[in-house]
C-alpha cells in the first residue's frame, strides 16, 4: 500500500504542474504573439517481480510482473503554430505569417528572438520594441518621415517632403529546433545548444514566413480546449487523490488486524 500512496503523489504533482501551464496559457491568451505550452509526460522506471520469458522446469514464461511506479513531467514544449492576425497597432506593426523570428538586440548586446512585430520609432529614429529593444539590423528612419512602408518581403522604405527613399530589408531568423529556445519573458526567446544556430534570411523567401505591416499576430491559445483541459486535470486529479485515500483506508484495515 505505501507503493500505491507514492505512485498517487507522483501523479497530483503532474496534474498540478499540468494546471498551472494551463493556468499560465490563459492569463496570456492576449499576450502578442504568445505561443501556448504543452505539457507531456512519462511513465517512471518499473519494479520487476517477475521477469517476461523467465525460463520455468519446461518452458518460458510468455509474460511478466512489472510494478510501475507512477509518472512525471517530461516536458514543456512551445506550440510555435500560428496566431490570428490582428489589424492594429502602428505603422512599424508588424506580423508575421509562416516561419521566422525577430532578432532584438537586448542592452547587454546580447540577441533574444521574439514573435512580437509591435514595434515603434524612438527619439532617435531606431526601431523598437515596447522595451525599447532595437530591432537587430533595421535601419534609422528619418524623424521627418511622414510614411513608413514595408513590404512583405521585408523591403523597408520612407517618404521625405514627397520623396520615397528605399531604407534597405529587414530579415527573419529561423532555428534548427524552435523547441530548443528558451523564453526569458517580455516575448522574448533565447538561443540554447538545443535550439541550434540562428540562421537569418529574407522574408517570404526559402521557408521564411511573410510580414504584414499594419498587423499584430494574436496569442495562440484557444480558451474553449484549455478550460476542457483544466477540467479534465482536476477531474484526474481528484480520483488520484481518491487512490491516496484508498490507500490509507486499506493500511488501516490491515494495521487493526487481530
């Protein structure tokens, strides 16, 4: 019985850990370009009582006793599938549609990657994030800009007093695994060895996705399956609470044998 209590504990703690990515989903369904975590899981190591094909006096057996000992929190993935596109935001607003990410420079110099296009003009013409993060490569617009343009290629360009200047192209980055990045908060992710080198190219272009100038890509959260799957972690782990209680029960029975 003491087996079955800790089998049963291993699994509240999955359930509690399942609720809270769930948990954590919804208070960003509408969170820019946030990307909904998965949570998966294993089975733990076995206790062997009886081995498969163990040799008897004229035989094999053809099946074996093995004990499992309960389950844990594999991982945690990003579902990097698209969000819905949104008008709104300004004219440096940007979404894309299809695979890539923007390359920010962090004040350290170090670079982080983000799904977030909501970016603006600064006091001195650079583009930025709502942290102030430049955008890694873009250009410096003119202060006296009075029209930004941006192609879905990436193609960034400027009106001066009527005259349109070609201000150069904005890239993308894309990773070997996108599962391997590791999120630092303010959407931001960082390259990890798992996530592989960053490798930057042109928009709409050899697999990198389109930019929309004028939209926002929306979180990709679907409120309806987190509550069915909120609810169906609570009903789980109620009737693992259950086993616990069950458990108990019988080592009372057992220990008031006479």
């Amino acid at each position: 019985m003491d087996r079955a209590l800790w089998i049963s504990a291993t699994g509240m703690e999955g359930q509690t850990r399942l609720t809270e990515n769930i948990a954590n989903n919804l208070a960003n369904v509408n969170t820019t370009a946030y990307k909904k975590g998965q949570v998966h899981f294993q089975d733990l190591y076995y206790q062997t009582v009886s081995s498969v094909g163990a040799a008897t006096t004229d035989s094999v057996t053809p099946v074996g006793v093995d004990i499992g000992t309960g389950s844990r929190v594999s991982s945690i993935t990003r579902d990097f599938s698209d969000g819905t596109l949104e008008r709104k935001g300004g004219e440096l607003s940007m979404a894309i549609s299809g695979e890539g990410f923007f390359e920010i420079l962090l004040p350290d110099g170090s670079l982080s990657y983000t799904r977030d296009g909501h970016f603006h003009r600064d006091q001195n013409g650079q583009i930025v994030n709502d942290n102030g993060y430049r955008l890694n490569g873009s250009p410096t617009i003119d202060p006296n800009a009075t029209q930004i343009d941006i192609t879905s290629g990436g193609v960034i360009s400027q009106t001066v007093n009527g005259e349109v200047t070609n201000l150069g192209n904005l890239t993308l980055t894309r990773f070997p695994n996108s599962e391997g990045l590791k999120p630092i908060g303010n959407n931001l992710f960082s390259q990890t060895e798992a996530s592989g080198n960053a490798i930057n190219g042109a928009p709409n272009q050899n697999g990198y996705g389109a930019l929309n100038q004028g939209f926002l890509e929306a979180s990709n959260v679907e409120v309806v399956k987190e509550m069915v799957n909120m609810i169906a972690a609570q009903r789980a782990y109620e009737v693992i609470s259950k086993s616990i209680k069950t458990s108990d029960e019988m080592l009372r029975t057992a220990t008031n044998l006479k």
